[in-house]
C-alpha cells in the first residue's frame, strides 16, 4: 500500500464519497500525532505551534503551496505563533482520502 503522503489528490478526483467513521478511524493511524476528527465526523483538524511569526508563516505559506499543487485547500486559522489546519472535503459533505492525504503531506512539511 501506498503512503498517503506519496499519493496525490488529482488522482482521486472525482465522485467523493465520504467515509464513514470506522474507516476514517482507520487511516488516523496513518497520521502524525495531533490530529483529531470533528465531533461530526466531517473534518480533520490539527493545531500546531511554533517559535514566531516567522516559522508561523513560513509554514502557512509551503501548506498554500502544497494545497495548490494537490488543488484541496484546507482551513486556516493562524497568529503570531499557531497554525489551527482543518481539512474536509465540502463537496462529499464529509472526510474522504483527499482529506487524509492532504494532512500525510502537512506531516511532511513538519
């Protein structure tokens, strides 16, 4: 099997269908610690520090990169030393592997 951080996004275009809460379960295992899923089912959300301002947007600013290259945009929350990342794939109404590949790949940029 294929790590989520090697897999792409546009390769899974198409009809999303969302999972459901024991196979999102499933692929947390996947992740680095620090992720959680919403209450809902319907979203990953991960809070991060850093050191300042500087580390703060240097990292803001390589997750816009990476989320233009996989074309799935998560929401951010960010101040002077914290990055709140939160992924969720709107138009399946839920988590789906974009979800989860996109936070593998925030991992990465860790």
């Amino acid at each position: 099997m294929t790590d989520l951080k090697d897999r792409s996004c546009k390769r899974c275009a198409g009809a999303d269908v969302p999972y459901t809460a024991d196979e999102a379960r499933s692929l947390m295992g996947q992740l680095d610690e620090g992720w959680t899923v919403a209450r809902d089912g319907k979203a990953l959300r991960r809070e991060l520090r850093f050191p300042d301002f500087y580390h703060t947007m240097s990292f803001a600013n390589a997750l816009a990169h990476l989320a233009n290259v996989e074309d799935h945009h998560p929401d951010l929350e960010l101040g002077y030393n914290y990055c709140n990342v939160v992924f969720s794939t709107h138009d399946a109404g839920g988590l789906t592997e974009k979800d989860f590949i996109c936070a593998a790949k925030t991992d990465a940029l860790l």
